[in-house]
C-alpha cells in the first residue's frame, strides 16, 4: 500500500498556479472560500471536493471571467472534522488543495 499527496498540479499554461488560487480560512470551521484569478483563456472551472476515501462529496461549476477574481464560499454544515482534497479544473488543468476542518 502506498500513499501519495499532490500539493500543486500545473498545466504548462499555469507556471505560478499558487497566485492563481487561494483556499482560506485553513482549518475551517463553518465555511471556507476558494478564490480564482482566471487566466485570458478561463471561461468556466468546476470545483470538486473529496474525503479522504475519494468519495467526492461536493460539485460545482465556477464561471469565470478574465480580470475579475471568482469566489465560492462552501459552507462546511455537512462535513466531519478531518482533511479534504479539493480538485479545481480549469479546461484541461486539474489543481489541487487541501483544506482541514475543525469544528
């Protein structure tokens, strides 16, 4: 059995992806953000949240538009305290993050 854990994935088109997203607060208690700065080409993302089983336990799409930072504020109700894998793709670039949430 091995485990493995991917801080920041890139695309080429993304060099400095840790400007490019922003997760936060980071533990969590009743909600956090995710922050987007679309490059000229980003049009729309989807934001998919794990546990740490892989069972995808949130969806959405995020429309984005250049020059303008997008937010999405995910209300953590429904989530039990622990570590979640948040998987942002934008056209064919897939981001990872982490977020803790500590109730």
């Amino acid at each position: 059995m091995a485990t493995a854990q991917v801080e920041v994935c890139t695309g080429i088109a993304y060099t400095n992806a840790n400007n490019l997203i922003h997760v936060y607060p980071n533990p969590a208690k009743n909600n956090f953000t995710i922050e987007l700065t679309p490059t000229e080409n980003d049009q729309d993302a989807r934001v998919l949240i794990y546990d740490m089983t892989g069972r995808e336990i949130f969806s959405s799409e995020l429309i984005l538009n250049y020059g303008q930072r997008s937010m999405k504020v995910i209300n953590t109700r429904d989530l039990k305290n622990g570590t979640f894998l948040i998987k942002i793709k934008i056209r064919d670039n897939l981001f990872y993050r982490r977020i803790v949430i500590v109730k």
